[in-house]
C-alpha cells in the first residue's frame, strides 16, 4: 500500500485535550480522542497548528451578558472573558506539555519555527507542530507577553475565540447567523495585529466576527487566513466565511483550512456524527471553486469538534484524500491542499518579519 499524502493541518486541540486527561497518552494507540502518535503515522498527519486553547476557567462564574439568540432551543450568551493570570498559567501548561512531548519523542515530535524546519520534519517522518494560540488572553495589554510568547516559538494566534475580549470579539454559537455579530478590533486588537506583522506571527481570522475580519484585512500586509472554517454560502453559521470574506482571502494570496466539525459541516448545523465524507468533499468543492486550488487547505478541528463518524479520527484523513480524488481533484491539487498552501502562505508571513 502506498504512503498515505503527508498532510499538514490547520488546526488541533490535543495538546489542551492531554492536559486534561491524564488517561490519553500521545505515545500510545488509543481509542479516546483524535490523535496519537501510532493513529497520526497511518493517517499520514504529518504536522500542523497545535492550538493552546484556554477553556473557560472553572473557578469563574458562568456566564452573564445578554442572550444573544437562540440554537437548539436554548439561550447563546456569550462565555465569561478570561482573566490575564489564568490565561496565563493555562497557556503556559499547555505549551509545558507539548514542550515535553517534543522532549519525549525522541524527535519523532518537533516544535517547528520556519517552514525549513516543517519541511526537515517531513523529509525525516516527524510531525511538525506550529505553536498557535486560540485566543490572545494570554498577552498583557502592553504585550510583553507576546515578545517572550514568540521567542518561546509562538507562530500563530487568533486574536479570539468565540468570546470577547481585551482585542476583539469572536463570533457566538447562534445557528443559523451570519459572521456579523458585533464591534470589531480594539485599539489594543489593531495593536497586536501590528505587533505581529512586525514579528512575523500568523493572524488568524477564524472564530473573529465579520468587522474584526476586516479591520484584519485592512491592517494585514500578508495572506489571510482562516485556519479552520468554512463556507457560509453552503453551511450558515458565523464561524463560517461569506463569499466577500473568500474573495479578500484570496485576493491576499491566503488560505482557508478546511473544517470537520459537524456543525459546520451540516446544513441543519446539528452535532450528528452520521454525517458523511461528502460533506467535507462539498467544502473542498466549493472553495476551490471560488478561490482556486492555491487557497484551500485541511484544518480539521482534530480533538476539538465532533467529526463524522466515517472520518472518525486522524487515521480517516485517508479517506477523506481518497473521496477528494474521486470527486476530481487530480494529485498535484490533493498535494497543493494537504501541505503546499500552507508551506507558501506560512513562509510569506514569516518571513514578513
Ligand atoms: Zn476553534
């Protein structure tokens, strides 16, 4: 059988996922969650964006604020914003975990900083992980954290999650809605875009409403990119882009990685894992054809959404490879979508510093 395609990947959550289970182990075949090292080798994901994603803390009260509207009969408020001290400490756990996995991986596991390290790390079968915040809660308004956060290997941040804060406001889970769903970047949010063009992070336009989006695209002299959603024309919900926000990802010379959690896959925007592959095929379809080839990528949402039962977990990207071959994508376009779109957009913005 041949290799499966190395596929390099928009977006996970397993580092956030083992911090929290102290069953999983990452070295071990198992059966919870998405991802492991053994399941990762089979389904040929060979690297991607390893987010360090703060849930809400426990500790806090849950959430006030006005309702927002309504999905699946219950009230949508946005979650309690974070406090800097907890971010903090959550975020530096996270990033202690997947610095200790890359220790006891015996290079199986690098933290990769250039896309000359990704493309090593791919030449020698080692997965390559870009450090990516969910969230820019761990950065102090005066972003010295950001500094200390890049030299760390920081790479990637989305400004939000699907929450306000100090630099923005993520979209709400409201289905269905559009992206527009409130204010737009801060004047601390516009400052850390320019702090990050400055040192070369990559900013991340998922999970942000449709204003922060472009007073992203306004201040961005590099591609824009959206690690992981999808169409809005074909699935509406507002973590999904509309056909203006593609064309101006395109236009930039950008990316959108595409997502497998069912309620962006659905058009009902249900959590049903008896979804099938061709759901995803479709978004694959759809955004290739509006943006062309060059701009389409995989951003699977791997252990932070319920995905398809048919994909199932890592070991299902083949399947997924498969059905996009059978729908017409010839194989230089299945490499371009699996790693070379995001080797070129990654080494643009990086390089931008
Ligand atoms: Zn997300």
């Amino acid at each position: 059988m041949a290799a499966p395609l190395q596929i390099f990947d928009g977006h996970n959550d397993v580092v956030s996922k083992l911090l929290r289970s102290r069953e999983r182990d990452f070295f071990q075949r198992g059966t919870d969650g998405h991802i492991d090292l053994p399941r990762a080798r089979d389904g040929g994901f060979a690297g991607g964006l390893f987010s360090i994603y703060v849930a809400a803390d426990p500790q806090a009260a849950p959430p006030a604020g006005p309702v927002l509207g309504q999905h699946d009969g219950s009230d949508v408020r946005f979650p309690r914003p974070l406090e800097l001290s907890f971010a903090q400490r959550e975020s530096l756990a996270e990033l202690g975990v997947l610095f200790r996995l890359q220790r006891d991986s015996a290079g199986a596991l690098r933290v990769v900083r250039t896309v000359e390290d990704i493309e090593g790390a791919f030449a020698d079968g080692a997965i390559a992980a870009v450090i990516h915040f969910e969230g820019a809660e761990a950065i102090d308004p005066r972003l010295e954290a950001l500094e200390v956060f890049h030299a760390m290997g920081l790479r990637s941040i989305g400004p939000v999650w699907s929450r306000p804060n100090d630099f923005g406001e993520g979209v709400p889970y409201l289905f269905p809605h559009s992206p527009d769903t409130g204010r737009g970047l801060t004047d601390l949010g516009k400052a850390l875009v320019r702090a990050c063009q400055e040192l070369g992070i990559l900013v991340d336009v998922s999970h942000i409403n449709e204003q922060g989006f472009w007073d992203i695209a306004r201040l961005s002299q590099t591609p824009l990119v959206a690690t992981h959603s999808n169409a809005h024309a074909l699935v509406p919900t507002p973590r999904n882009l509309t056909d203006r926000q593609l064309d101006a990802i395109r236009d930039s010379g950008g990316i959108v990685g595409v997502n497998f959690a069912l309620q962006f896959l659905r058009v009902d925007g249900r959590d049903d894992p008896d979804t099938p592959i061709a759901r995803i095929v479709e978004q694959f379809q759809y955004l290739a054809e509006r943006m062309g080839v060059d701009h389409v990528g995989f951003g699977a949402d791997l252990d932070g959404a319920q995905i398809p039962s048919a994909v199932g977990d890592v070991t299902g990207l083949p399947r997924v490879v498969n059905a996009l071959r059978d729908a017409g994508f010839d194989q230089e376009s299945l490499v371009q979508m699996a790693h070379l779109n995001w080797f070129r957009v990654l080494s643009q913005t990086w390089k931008a510093a």
